[in-house]
C-alpha cells in the first residue's frame, strides 16, 4: 500500500470513529441524561460495544468536563 493511501484510509477511519462516537452521544446519551436505567447499558442495535465500554463512554460524556466543552 502507498504511503499516500495509508494516511486516507486513517483520516478516514478517523473521521468515521469521530462521527460515530458523535452520533452515540447525541441520540443514545443526551437525550437520557439524569436517566440512570435508561444509560447503564449500550442500545440494541450498539450491543457489540460491551457494558463495561458502554458504562465508560456515558460516564465521560456526562461528565462535567464533557459538559462545560459543549454548552454554547
């Protein structure tokens, strides 16, 4: 592979997993936030992420960090 195609196949997977994680937050998560029951596991058609991942991207996307980043 060149070198030239390695670095867009990247950026572009990079780019993907960007918007995706985006994607996760703005319709699995914000939406439920205050809503323990609903954010304590990853919706159906995301089940390939796994609990413990799950749980570990709903606690740093409500974090007060995550929060204080994107308020207008």
């Amino acid at each position: 592979m060149a070198p030239e195609s390695r670095s867009l196949v990247l950026k572009s997977a990079g780019a993907k997993w960007r918007q995706f994680k985006a994607t996760l937050t703005a319709n699995h998560v914000m939406p439920y936030v205050g809503k323990k029951k609903k954010l304590s596991k990853p919706p159906k058609k995301y089940a390939f992420v796994g609990k413990d991942s799950w749980r570990e991207f709903v606690a740093q996307r409500t974090s007060k960090e995550w929060m204080v980043c994107i308020s207008p």
